[in-house]
C-alpha cells in the first residue's frame, strides 16, 4: 500500500478509536478489574488462575486461597496437593498450582516478596506471560505497559475495524498504535463488559450496543 494512503487509513482508524473510547466511557463510566483481590499480589494470582476460566468462579476460589496463603512467602511454603485442593474446582488446576507456587517462590528469592513492576520481570516469572503482566501493572501500579487483550477484545476490536490479526500480540499492537495510551488501562474493561452483556459471541445484543455505529459495516480500509 503507497505510503500515503496508509497514513490515511490509520487517521480514519485513530479517528474511528476516539469515537469507540467515547461511547464506551459514555457506557462504562467506572472500568475496573472485576477480579478479586486487595494488593498487587492478590492480583498476580487471580490474573494467573483465570486463565481458561471466568472472574466470577476465581472469585468463588480465591478468598480461601488468599486466606489460608496470604503472602507470597506463605504460598511459596504451601504443598502442591494444599494449592490443588482449593483450587480444584477451576480449570487446569495442577498447572495452575504448579505455577503459583513457582511464581511465589520467586518473588520471595528473587523479589524480596514484592511484586516487580516492569513487563520483562513480571515476565520471568512462571505462569505470567504478556497479557498477566498487563492486567498486574495497569491495575496494580497504573502502569499502561500495553492493551489486555483477552477473548473478548480480540473479537470485538476486529468487529470494530479497530484491526484484522487473531495474534493477540499482533492485536496488541494494532490498539497501541492506533489507541492514545492513556485508554489503555480502562478501555479493555469497557470492552470486556460490552461482550459479557451486550456483544455476546453467540447472541449479541446488537440494537442495545452503543458501538453499533462503528461496527464491522464502517467500511474503512483494513489494516495492513
């Protein structure tokens, strides 16, 4: 594509972003992290065990887990068949307490404990890969290290034109660029919310959704 008309596809698209983070503040005026939790690390392990698996049921488990393993240095000390009992319920339940407890040894023999606030160190840790990373340091520390992009953003920032790619990185991406940063943090909760009320995969709610206007018949260019 010359040059030129790329740069005219990313003003429309950046044009076309205002608008959709307009309309979704409109519609979700206070966007935060529905799981669970009260401090970075509560956090770090309720990112982790929602993989595969919705916030509500983490919700169900973690007030246990949090009670019985309160610290980093408590869950690195726990068993693995101690994690696996409570955490039984969600799914991939073994990998899951495998990782949390490797994660936690970590943060006491490598973190004094604390949760690192940088993406390549939360990075190293284990069962954290890029999304985790990006939920802890957005809404632990306010850091907008990069845009969350689980199911439910894929889907709807390709309906909205916002980009063509399945590779979540590629995605990511996509929305950083076209995005201003400061939406980066409150803008996936927005459109996390729309697809578990509004733009279900199965069953969307079209006349009721506030985006209808920029959806997928806005007939912009795609990106490249």
């Amino acid at each position: 594509m010359p040059k030129s008309e790329s740069t005219d596809s990313d003003v429309a698209r950046k044009q076309q972003g205002r608008k959709i983070l307009r309309a979704l503040k409109k519609k979700y005026p206070l966007a935060e992290c529905s799981l669970t939790h009260d401090n970075s690390f509560q956090l770090l392990v309720a990112v982790i065990l929602s993989a595969q698996c919705t916030d509500a049921r983490v919700n169900m488990v973690v007030p246990k887990l949090f009670d019985k393993f309160p610290t980093p240095e408590a869950l690195a000390g726990a068993s693995q068949k101690q994690v696996e009992k409570i955490i039984h319920s969600l799914g991939f339940f073994r990998a899951k307490a495998t990782n949390l407890r490797g994660m936690a040894k970590a943060l006491v023999e490598e973190h004094d404990g604390e949760v690192p606030q940088t993406l390549d160190e939360l990075t190293a840790l284990p069962g954290v890969g890029r999304k985790t990373a990006n939920v802890v340091l957005g809404n632990a520390f306010d850091i907008p290290s990069g845009f969350v992009v689980d199911t439910h953003v894929k889907r709807i920032s390709r309906l909205l034109g916002l980009t063509k790619k399945t590779n979540p990185d590629q995605i990511e991406r996509d929305l950083t660029r076209l995005l201003p940063k400061s939406s980066w943090i409150e803008t996936p909760h927005r459109l996390i919310f729309l697809g578990r009320e509004i733009c279900i995969a199965r069953r969307p709610q079209c006349a009721e959704c506030p985006l209808l206007k920029c959806c997928d018949r806005t007939g912009l260019p795609p990106l490249n």
